[in-house]
C-alpha cells in the first residue's frame, strides 16, 4: 500500500501526528469520505486536536491513507489490500470522530427476601462506533441486555423475548414481578474516546 502511493510510511509505532499536519488531515478526511461505504456518513466534524501532538511523535507520524488517494486506481489493489486500506481509512476517521457515549445502569431489588442485582447499558451516542459500524459485517447484540445476578447463578435476560430462558426461569419472573421492590440504583454516563489513536 505505501509503494503503490496509498498510506503514509509504515514502518512507525506512533499514534499520533506532528501539529504541522493539520491542513494534511482535514484533506485526507475529505476524500476517505468520498469512498464508499463512508460516503454514507453525514455531518462529519472531525475533531482533529485528538490526533496532533509533537511531543509523542518520534521518528514517524502514525499511519494514514495519503491525499493521492483522491487520483489512486483501486483496481490495482488485491482483496488483501483492499481490506487493510479500508481498516486503514476507518481507524483513520474514527479516531478524530466525537466519542462515544453511553449510560450503565446498575440497580438491586429484592424479591421474598432474596437481593437481585440487575446491570445495563443505554447508547447515548454512538460517536466513533458509527464509523467502525460501516464495515462491520455483524451487528453486536449484546448492546441491549440485562443482566440479573441470583445468588452463584447469572442469567442473561434480553430485553426482547429470549428463547433461551427457560419456561421456569420465565414463570417465576412473571409470578414474582410485582413484589419486586427497588433498592437502589446507580446511572453513570461513560463518554468513550477511540483507545488506540490514529
């Protein structure tokens, strides 16, 4: 990919880039976001101070698709390299895209005596995950679910109906929904920046 003109240099263990490169990012934006499938991206505002730092580049800025891209043949590109040009270029948006944020809720109840924790999370903005989303060829399923807590046992309730809870487990629930009493609860909000930079 670098020899034929399409990333920056790679041999580079750095995550960021020199506060020079600026003007250079915004234009490499600009065209990843004219490939597809990132054409489907609206309102893009790309926060670029997340990226630019001099004192923690070394030898070589961090890895990024280059302004040629925007005259570049894909068709010379094999699938293998294809595939990492596109990692590339998704790593490349996300990491100067807003954060993601969501809520984790943890509550107790007691039923008859018996102390039930319950935990979830609530998406409030799906932030950078919505880049990584456009060449996600699965959707994650786990993002809505509550977990219960019984004693040494845990299950896994999902919110729409879940074939995999036993009738038991799903008649007891029903039985003693009503005597559930709240304890307590706890809602934090967790904003999440891209962990790995460019």
């Amino acid at each position: 990919l670098y020899e034929k003109k399409f990333i920056t240099y790679p041999r580079t263990d750095s995550r960021f880039l020199t506060e020079d490169m600026d003007e250079t990012l915004r234009a490499v934006i600009r065209h990843c976001l004219r490939l597809s499938p990132f054409d489907k991206i609206t309102e893009f505002r790309p926060i670029t101070e997340q990226v630019l730092n001099n004192k923690k580049v070394s030898d070589h800025h961090a890895i990024i698709p280059t302004v040629e891209i925007a005259k570049s043949d894909f068709s010379i590109l094999t699938g293998g390299e294809k595939s990492l040009f596109y990692l590339i270029v998704c790593r490349t948006l996300s990491s100067v895209y807003s954060p993601y944020i969501y809520e984790s809720i943890t509550t107790e109840f007691i039923c008859e005596d018996n102390i039930f924790k319950a935990s979830g999370t609530n998406v409030i903005s799906l932030g950078f995950k919505e880049i990584e989303n456009t060449i996600r060829t699965e959707k994650d399923e786990k993002e809505n679910f509550l977990l219960i807590f019984m004693k040494d046992k845990h299950f896994i309730l999902y919110l729409s109906v879940c074939p995999n809870i036993s009738q038991n487990l799903q008649n007891h629930i029903q039985k003693h929904l009503c005597s559930w009493k709240w304890r307590k609860q706890e809602i934090k909000i967790h904003p999440m920046k891209l962990n790995a930079k460019v």
